[in-house]
C-alpha cells in the first residue's frame, strides 16, 4: 500500500511522492497565512500515509515548496489544509 520506508517503529521517512501528495493538500502555510494555517503537516501526512499519529514520527527527505509562498515547509510547520474535513466559511 505505501512506498514508504520505515527505519524504526517511530521514525517514517516520507519520500518524494507523499511530500507531491502532502502538498497538493496545502492551501498555505503559517508564514503566508498565520491566521488559517492551524493543521501540523504531520496531520496531513497521517491521512496520507495512514499511520498513528501518537507514534509516528516524520521525516521529509526535502522540505515542501508551500504552494502559495514557496517557502519550505519542515516537519514541524502549520499549513492550511485544503483536501480534509476541516470546516470551510
Ligand atoms: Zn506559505
């Protein structure tokens, strides 16, 4: 089902393609848009990936372009998804 590789039962390096998937969920992130980026990219990669978010942790092997200012989003940045559940306005 994934392509990922695990190293350890905690760590998870998410390649190429989950960051390409990760990053067609962004709308933004929390430099661009500080008041709507409130998901962790971890929250992104959990549903992509399907893993546990209480025992995964991520590793990217390059940082995300953020689609809207290009600054690169790391492991630990807020983004704004835009493929989920959350409650639009
Ligand atoms: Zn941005």
């Amino acid at each position: 089902m994934q392509d990922n590789r695990i190293l350890t039962d905690r760590v998870l390096i998410v390649d190429r393609v989950s960051l390409n998937k990760a990053q067609a969920q962004i709308a933004s992130c929390e430099k661009c848009k500080p008041d709507l980026a409130e998901i962790l990219i971890e929250s992104v990669l959990d549903e992509i990936t399907g893993s546990n978010p209480a025992s995964t942790t991520y590793f990217f092997l390059e940082p995300i372009p953020c689609p809207s200012c290009a600054e690169p989003i790391t492991e630990n940045s807020l983004v704004e998804w835009d493929g989920g559940v959350e409650l639009k306005v």
